[in-house]
C-alpha cells in the first residue's frame, strides 16, 4: 500500500520473509549439477537397416569413468555403414567387458557378454541389461551399477516381452526393442564403507544434491515455515493442500 508522510509517498511492499532453499532448488540455477567433464550419454547407436536385418561390428576402444554415474562407460568405435567415417558410442559398460573387444549389435549378433540383440532374439531366462521400454529409446531400464533384467516370457501373437526390472516388477516391452547381454559392471559398489563425511560430501556433489541436509524444524522461523519456537516442532499439518499456490508447496 502507499503512505504519504510530510509530502514524501511510501511504497510498501505487502509481501514479508524471505524464497526458502527448497523454492530457489526449483528454479535450477546455480543448483545444477556440473556436467562439465562428464563423458557423453549412455545410449545404443541409432536403429538403423544394418541392425534390424544383420548386424554391424564395433570395438571397445577404453573402459570409462563416468562422473556422477556408478557404472563404468564402454567407449566403442564404430564405422558408419553409408558413409567413410567411424562413429563413436558410449555404451554403459556389461560386467566382462575389455578395452579391445569386439562388440556385435543387431538381429544376428551371437548372444554374448556385451553384445546388443532386439528382444525377439534373445531367448527366455537370459540376463540382460540397458533394456529398451520403446523402440529406438536407446536405453530406459537396468542401467544402474550391479544390476540387471531377465526376460520371463514373450507373446508371439502380440509382439510383446515380459522382463523382471531389478526392483523385482514386471513389464511388458515391444519385441522389437534392444537390449544388452550380461549385468551392469561396478556392481558391489554400495558395499563399501564411506568411511569419512569427505568422501559423503563428494558423492553427492556430483550430482549436486545438498549435503549436509538441514532439517527444517532446526532452522529459523525465517529459513523454514517449520522454524522457530521453544521446541523442535512443526507448529502445523505437514500435508498441503492441492489447491495451494506453488510456493506454499515445500
């Protein structure tokens, strides 16, 4: 609202506090992670007629670290089918795999460690891995450190796979989408102790999530709306309404 006072006019500002952390992570800006140094993305070549009716030969060219990523990346050189030049994939790296291999992908590629089969090819009970959900997505599911799918069945009528996702659900895929022989490498990860906060602190950073995390109630009455008081309490319902505004919603 205005005020005048001695012939001067006031604006005041009806709006009080202060845009909280979890309001600010929203927007992005300097909460973005540094991919800066990061190797490239994870993903199968683009489908093309040389792997829906044969296959094509590529080679690992070195084993990768990923920042921010649990499992190892798979540099493989490929030569382009229809023109003079070699293409280079990344490929997230199955367990067994080495710098010099040779790396079949197609619909007559030999089912081994590392090579990419449409689902149609690969029989039932096989352990695969960087699993298509649509046709030519270039990789959705069992991507992380350690883990794997297994195909459990396939309709012929439909054109439809079943496979187990590491979580233990099921789900029903098109045959037509690829997948990689083998489990993720860098499993066991996890199992190793953290040790010290430092090694805690960055891990998260490079993905840049916050740690250490504050939690609410132990902030200021101005950092939080859970903040203040002469306990550590929330003072109101920690649900929201569906109808509030988005800033209310943290």
């Amino acid at each position: 609202y205005q005020r005048r006072v001695h012939g001067i006019l006031f604006v005041i500002s009806g709006q009080m506090g202060k845009v909280i952390k979890g309001q600010r992570k929203g927007k992005g800006s300097i909460f973005k992670a540094y991919t800066i140094g990061r190797a490239g993305a994870a993903k199968f070549r683009n489908l093309d007629f040389a792997e829906r009716e044969g296959y094509l030969r590529g080679v690992i060219k070195e084993l990768v670290h990923d920042p921010g990523r649990g499992a190892p990346l798979a540099k493989v050189i490929f030569r382009d089918p229809y023109h003079y030049k070699h293409r280079t994939e990344f490929f997230v790296a199955a367990e067994g795999m080495y710098s010099g291999q040779y790396v079949f992908v197609g619909k007559k590629a030999a089912l081994s460690i590392g090579n990419v089969l449409p689902l149609s090819e690969i029989p039932d009970g096989t352990i695969v891995c960087n699993v298509e959900g649509a046709l030519n997505d270039k990789g959705q599911f069992a991507r992380a450190s350690g883990t794997s799918a297994i195909v459990i069945g396939r309709s012929e009528d439909s054109g439809k796979v079943r496979i187990r996702l590491p979580s233990g659900d099921r789900k029903t895929v098109p045959s037509e989408c690829r997948a990689m022989i083998g489990v993720v490498a860098g499993g066991g990860r996890v199992d190793k102790p953290i040790m010290k906060a430092g090694v805690q602190w960055h891990k998260y950073h490079a993905k840049r999530h916050i740690w250490p995390r504050v939690r609410p109630v132990a902030m200021n009455p101005v950092d939080h709306r859970f903040g203040g008081g002469n306990h550590q309490h929330l003072g109101r319902p920690a649900t929201i309404s569906r109808f509030a505004p988005p800033g209310r919603k943290v």
